[in-house]
C-alpha cells in the first residue's frame, strides 16, 4: 500500500516539478496538491499529469486554518512536502505582510494541524519543510553557507523564511513533530514566473526589450537547476534523518552581469540574432533595496551522506531553460497577461 502525500504549492514552479517527479516515479503514492493559486500558480505547469489516477489537485489557502483542518480530515497523509510560499524578494519589499501571513502564518497552521492529527504515530511520518538558502544572509567574497551556519535574514521574504524554519524546529522540539527541512539556492530551469532574473531577462530578450540588471549587476547567486532540485527534495523526503537539515546548492556561483552576457549570446544563437544583439539591451537600473551580496551552498553534507550532487552543468542547463521559453509561447502568453504588465510597471518605471 503506497502513501498518501500532500505537497503544498505544487502549481507553483518547484512544487510542479516536484509533484511530476513523484506522480510518475511513484504511481502507488496518492499525490494531494494543495495550491491556492496565486499570481504564481499555474495549473498549466502540471497539464502532463493532471489526469493521472493518483493525482489529485485541492484549491486552498494555508493561511486558512479551516481548509487546512478539512483536507487532514479527508485524506490520511503520511508526508507533507511544504513548498506554498510567497517566494520573490522584491515583492517582499512592497508588501510585506503577504509574506507574513503565508510564509509564518501557514507554516503553522500546517504544523498545527499535522501534530494533531498524526498525534500517536510520529514514528511512521514525515513534515518536510523546503526553504531557502537567504534565511543565513548573504556572504562576503569568502566563504559558504552550510548546515550549521547561524541564521542572518536581511529580506522581508528571507526573514519569513527564517521564522518558518524556526517553528518547524520548535514543532519538532517541543512535540515531537517528525520534521526535515532543506535550505536550497537560487532555482532555474522551466515554468518560473518571468519576475525572477532569469525568466525575465529571456523574456525581455524575446521582445527586444531592456534587461534590468539591479545595481552594477556584481551580485553572486549560487544556481541550480530546477529538477534537481526536485530530485535532492525526493532523496531527503526517503532517506533524510529525521530532525537534520541538509543545505542544497548548484556549485555554481555567478555574478548577475557574467550570466546575464551568457544568456545574451545563448539567446542570439537561439534566435539567429548577429552576436552582440542582446548584449545591447542590458541596462543598469538603481539597486534593489538590502540587496544581498552573495550566497553560496557547500552541499557536502547531501552529497556524503545521500549521494545527491547536480547532474547538469550551467551552460546545459540554461540551454535548456531559453529551448523551453522559446517552445512554450502560450504558457508564456498566459502568464506575461495584463497583472503582470501592471506589476512590472510599478516595479521598474522608477529605477
Ligand atoms: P512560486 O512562487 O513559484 O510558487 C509558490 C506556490 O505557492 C504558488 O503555486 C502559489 O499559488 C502557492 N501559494 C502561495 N501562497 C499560498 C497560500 N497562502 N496557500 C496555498 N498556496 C499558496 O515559488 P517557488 O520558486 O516554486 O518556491 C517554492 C518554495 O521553494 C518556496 O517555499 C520557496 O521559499 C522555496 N525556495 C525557492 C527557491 C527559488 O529559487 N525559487 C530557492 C530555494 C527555496
Ligand atoms: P531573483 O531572481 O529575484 O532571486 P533572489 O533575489 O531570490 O536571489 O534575483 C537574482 C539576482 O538578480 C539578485 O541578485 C537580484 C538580481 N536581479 C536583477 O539584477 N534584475 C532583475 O530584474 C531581477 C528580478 C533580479
């Protein structure tokens, strides 16, 4: 008899990668997605699978407690893949207390209703909690984020994260609660929101339109492509300790303005554009605020003790991200729609 998992956030971009990976790698899992489908929730994202028998898909907000409570008493969960989250730093900075509502306020609302109602059988499951590597802060030029290092947030978004962490450290001290949590970098690959660095700047590419680099563009991100993410999230799901972290990370450190010019001359070969068309559109805009300066992951842990490191290399990996932008027009046509230009008005006009 296989087990019933509930993922939050799976018609988001990781989360969708997530639920593919494990409705199709494990058909006897009954697979729950609960989502409430904000900006950047996309059932679209999940078209492939939605069919499939052990697939089920349930509208809901995890800041509402009463919908939270309603799917633990139809459905036996064994595990619980916790993604839902509002994820884009920017955002955070002009509104804020989105963040705190879903990130903080759900988190809990999710661990509450999981301790009552696994109460008595902790030994057989599994709260597994995905955050982000910006809860530690950001890096000088030296030096890595690992499992012990001590939490510095500096983001609205970051520090949501960090006080999420937080209660489902405290869950597991206080009650017990069988929790795992990962700190991953930067994600990239198919089906992210265009207001991310690089889904935008394909974007923006595409329409010969300015590339908004923040600052001087000297920012160091630690990058990893998105379904191996995916597949670090399934090994620490099965075989992660109970109680551990386990950092993730793409070895793969790049300054904003040397991936910027990468993926320029990718997409002036992708698009027959002469060398050097792309690089023209890009352009120094005034800093985002608290900008962090660096994050970097040494992911010895995971690799030592779970044998999980990246398959794909940047350059493999961004070709493969430009092929699946440049393919999927509609998706993006759907997503690029009228909030969206409203969002990206606001957000650039005066930098
Ligand atoms: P995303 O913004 O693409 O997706 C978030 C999903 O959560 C969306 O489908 C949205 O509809 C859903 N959601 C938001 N608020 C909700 C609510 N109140 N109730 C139910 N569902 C809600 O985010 P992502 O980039 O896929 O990130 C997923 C998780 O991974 C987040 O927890 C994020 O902090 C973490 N993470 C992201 C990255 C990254 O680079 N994107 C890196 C490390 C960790
Ligand atoms: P982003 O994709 O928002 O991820 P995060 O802030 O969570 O790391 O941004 C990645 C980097 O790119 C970050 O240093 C900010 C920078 N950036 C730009 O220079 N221009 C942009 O338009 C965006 C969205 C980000």
């Amino acid at each position: 008899m296989g087990k019933t998992i509930l993922i939050t956030g799976g018609a988001g971009f990781i989360g969708s990668h997530v639920v593919r990976l494990f409705v199709n790698k494990y058909p006897d899992y009954l697979i729950v997605n609960l989502d409430k489908l904000t900006y950047a929730g996309n059932l679209e994202n999940l078209a492939d699978i939605e069919h499939r028998p052990n697939y089920r898909f349930v509208k809901a907000d995890i800041t509402n407690l009463q919908q939270v409570n309603t799917l633990f008493h139809e459905y036996r969960f064994d595990g619980i893949i916790h993604l839902a989250a509002e994820s884009h730093v920017d955002r955070s900075i002009t509104h804020p207390l989105d963040f705190i509502q879903t990130n903080i306020v759900g988190t809990v609302n999710l661990l509450n209703s999981a301790k009552e109602k696994w109460q008595g059988h902790y030994h057989e499951k599994i709260f597994y909690h995905i955050s982000t590597d910006e809860v530690f802060g950001s890096l000088g030029k030296e030096g890595y984020f690992t499992e012990d290092t001590a939490y510095d947030p500096r983001s609205p978004y970051s520090a949501s994260k960090a006080s999420s962490d937080h209660l489902v450290r405290a869950y597991h001290n206080t009650y017990g609660l069988p929790v795992k949590i990962s700190n991953c970098s930067n994600n990239y690959g198919p089906n992210q929101f265009p207001e991310k660095l690089i889904p935008l700047a394909i974007n923006n590419i595409k329409n010969s339109q300015a590339i908004p680099v923040y600052g001087a563009g000297e920012n160091i991100r630690d990058w990893l492509y998105v379904e191996d993410h995916a597949k670090a999230i399934d090994v620490i799901f099965h075989q992660g300790k109970i109680g551990e972290t386990y950092t993730i990370g793409g070895n793969n450190e790049w300054k904003n303005i040397d991936l910027i010019r990468l993926l320029c001359r990718i997409m002036d070969e992708k698009l027959n554009r002469p060398v050097g068309t792309s690089e023209m559109l890009i352009t120094f805009v005034t800093d985002r605020a608290g900008h962090d300066l660096r994050y970097a992951i040494d992911a010895s842990k995971l690799k030592n003790e779970l044998d999980w490191s990246p398959s794909l290399t940047f350059e493999q990996g961004l070709v493969l991200t430009v092929d699946w932008y440049l393919a999927n027009e509609r998706w993006l046509r759907h997503v690029v729609n009228g909030d969206y230009e409203k969002y990206y008005e606001k957000q650039y006009q005066h930098r």
